[in-house]
C-alpha cells in the first residue's frame, strides 16, 4: 500500500510510536503535536488517513474533524480518545470520524484499523461499476460508453449507482426513495421519477444501448437493448 498518514497527537511519544508503527508496516506518515498545526496539514496534504487525537492543544481533535468536514474534506479519521471521553467519541462518529481507537490501544488492533481504512479508501479510488459496455466512475461521477462521456449529478450518481449495483433485479421506487432521501423525508416518489428522467436523457446523450426500463407499479431495471442501433 502506497500511502500516506497524518498523526495529529500532543503526546511527543506517543506520535512517534505510532509513526514507528507504521513504518514497520511500510506505511509513511507525518507527526504534528496540535490541533491548529494539524489542521493545517491535513487541509493542504493529500493524506489517505488521519489518526487523530481528540484533547490537543491550540484546536482540540473534533474541531479539527468539523473544520475537515465543513470544507469537504473527506480523508477517513480515525479518532484517539482515553477512557474518559466516550461521549466526544460518540460525537466525533457523529460529525464524521470514520473508526477510533481507546487508548491505551494494541499495537496489533491501531495497525488493522489502519490498514482496514486504508483499504476502504484504496478500493472507492478510482472504482468502475459497468452494465454491459457502460460505465460508472465512482471517483468522478461520469457516466461513459465508448468514448462519449457525461457528468452525472450527486442524485443521478447515487441512483445510478444503486441501479448498477442491483443488476438484474428490478428495483421497487420506494427502496430508491429510502436509499437516496432517507426514510424521514417527506418527499414524494415523483422525486425518483423526475431524476430518473434526468439520467434517462443522459443515457441518450451517450447513445449507449443501456436503458432504465420502467415496471409498471414496480419500479425500474436496467436492461441492455439489444434492438436498438446500439
Ligand atoms: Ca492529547
């Protein structure tokens, strides 16, 4: 795994441990000892992990976390926090952290979570999800067939995305309404109709032979046309 960590952690030692750690796993990472200075480093960086620590100087740990994720960046966090902090724990898996660690921790148990993080960003990278010749860059968000190419939007991504992943199955409207909107949402099932309809133009655009067929009071499938001028 090529990657790089951030360690955003005020005890000296202890962030030079980890980084000792790491380094025995063929993982490289930078230390940083405060908050400020850390969310500094992980604004500019491109790091693939962030193992951050929640009670640091200057700017503690998730407030650094709401700062990343305000500004959309998305970079998994994995939290540091003592026995006495469980309810910052809670929170910070709440404004995004993606795992923590208690400490004191294990050696062996920080180096899987490490490395299961690492993964998960290592296998959404540069992900394509196909039906037939056409395909789906999770990364990018574009909808290509051949060489022709178009950009879908967040909804049109996400429902496409759930198309392609539920191939063969015919998909009911409303699993599409939960998936994409939530269960709380008041919002009505023409909202799947009107984005369907979106990526049913886009699908044209391209001229690929892939449809979203309609079940009537059902919901939707993707097919190939096999009729069609391809
Ligand atoms: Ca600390």
């Amino acid at each position: 795994m090529n990657v790089s960590i951030l360690i955003i952690e005020d005890e000296e030692q202890l962030a030079h441990a980890i980084k000792e750690l790491l380094k025995r796993q063929k993982l490289q990472a930078d230390t940083v000892y405060d908050g400020r200075t850390g969310l500094e480093y992980a604004m500019q960086g491109n790091y693939d992990l962030i193992i951050l620590d929640i009670m640091l100087p200057e700017m503690d740990g998730l407030t650094v976390l709401r700062e990343l994720r305000y500004h959309h960046k998305n970079t998994p966090v994995l939290l540091l926090s003592a026995k006495s902090e469980i309810p910052d724990k809670i929170k910070g898996l709440d404004i995004g952290a993606d795992d923590y660690v208690t400490k004191p921790f294990d050696a062996g148990e920080l180096i899987a979570r490490v490395k299961a993080l690492c993964r998960r960003t290592e296998l959404y990278q540069g992900e394509i999800l196909s039906k037939d010749k056409l395909q789906l860059n999770k990364n990018t968000y574009e909808l290509s067939y051949g060489n022709q190419s178009i950009t879908l939007g967040a909804k049109e991504f996400q429902i496409m995305e759930y198309l392609m992943q539920n191939q063969g199955k015919i998909i009911p409207k409303n699993h599409i309404q939960d998936k994409i909107w939530g269960y709380d949402c008041d919002s009505e099932y023409n909202n799947v109709e009107v984005y369907i309809s979106f990526l049913r133009k886009k699908l044209l655009a391209i001229h690929t032979n892939v449809q979203i067929k309609s079940v009537r009071g059902v919901g939707y499938k993707l097919e190939v046309d096999n009729d069609g001028s391809d």
